[in-house]
C-alpha cells in the first residue's frame, strides 16, 4: 500500500472517531453526522487520487450523492422546529 492509500485509512477511522465523539459532545446527531461524511469524502477523494478507475470514480461519486441528500434531510428534519400554523 502507499502512504496515500494509508493516509485515507486514517482519514476514515478518524472519521468514525470523530463522529463518536461530536455524538458523545453535542448529544445531536447531525453535526456528528457532517464530521463523519465529510471525512469520509476526504477519504475518498485521497483514495480517487490513487485510484483512478470506474469504480474508484463510481463509489466517490455514490458517496458525495449521500452526503448531499442525508445532510440535505437531516438540515431539513431538524431545521423545521416551528410548530405549524392553522392558517
């Protein structure tokens, strides 16, 4: 393995770490869940840069398409705290 591919190994394991952690921390889910996405991104991409195949591009582009659409949900979710109106 290279020093690359090693460093996104520890980009991943400090993601899950990290993750743990701003759960532990914070008590919400959702920063806890950005620190983990994006550095499993950041993972991802170092691993792309070492890997330049179809399926190293497809599981990077896979990845950055959950990270949109759960961040974009759980802001959503947890964002709307104001009760709704009978208007």
């Amino acid at each position: 393995m290279s020093v690359v591919a090693n460093a996104s190994w520890c980009l991943a394991i400090a993601g899950i770490v990290l993750g743990v952690a701003a759960l532990l921390v914070f008590q919400q889910p959702l920063p806890a869940l950005r620190v983990m996405i994006e550095l499993f991104t950041a993972a991802g991409l170092l691993r792309l840069s070492v890997d330049l195949s179809w399926a190293a591009i497809l599981g990077v582009v896979a990845l950055i398409a959950v990270r949109r659409v759960v961040t974009r949900s759980l802001t959503l979710d947890f964002g709307d705290t104001k009760p709704l109106s009978s208007a």
